[in-house]
C-alpha cells in the first residue's frame, strides 16, 4: 500500500478579521487584489430580529450600497454562520463588502449590532 503526505509546509491564503461591521462604512476592495474566496465565518449572534444580509462585490473600485450591484448575497439572521467554498469564488477585480438590513441592490439600514467578528479566508 502508497500513501502520499499531502501536508503544505506554508500557509498561503490571506485571512481578513473586521472587527466592527455594521454596514454604516462600505469595504472596498478588503485584499487590494482579485483572488478566490474560500471562506467566510460571521458572527451575528447579536443582531436583532431583521436578518442581516452580507453583499460582496467583484471590484477595485469603491463601493455605494443601494447603487453598486452585490456580485453575491448572502441572508446572515442572528447566529453564527460558516460558509466555505471549496472551489473557491473568484473575484477578479478585487473583493468589496458590506451587510445592510437590505437585499440585493436595495440599501437598507445598517444592522442593529456589529457582525463581530467577520473573518474572510481570500487567495
């Protein structure tokens, strides 16, 4: 019987945390490079009763929410989510985000309580 170690002796993905997402403030262009997202844990276990919802953008440039269209939506009710992507989703422009009480293009207020943490796992 073969077997292989299939082991990486680096790490060489990029992990974003923000701390204080509200969706007061728009994220632009978070790793200041396109690249493939493979994860995104969130936090919003304190929200209130609106779900959130987390809107990225394949873009380098700024982000207007209520103007600029999410790429990919995301409903973020008040628990903690984990969402991989094993093939991961590519952002070849750069990756923008932000979560509002609004869908889709709509802007919608921010959400009651910081989603804290937000981690994105980019490369």
């Amino acid at each position: 019987m073969s077997t292989a170690n299939n082991q990486v002796s680096h790490i060489d993905f990029r992990f974003l945390k923000d701390t204080g997402m509200t969706g007061a403030v728009e994220r632009d262009n978070a790793f200041g490079s396109g690249g493939k997202l493979y994860s995104i844990f969130i936090d919003n276990s304190a929200g209130g009763a609106t779900p959130g919802y987390l809107k990225l953008y394949d873009t380098a440039l700024a982000v207007t929410e209520g103007t600029t269209v999410p790429d990919f939506c995301f409903k973020v009710p008040n628990s903690r989510h984990l969402l991989q992507f094993p093939e991961g989703i590519t952002f070849s422009n750069g990756l923008g985000y932000t979560i509002s009480t609004g869908k889709g293009t709509t802007a919608g207020s921010a959400i009651s309580a910081a989603a804290n943490p937000t981690v994105f796992t980019f490369k």
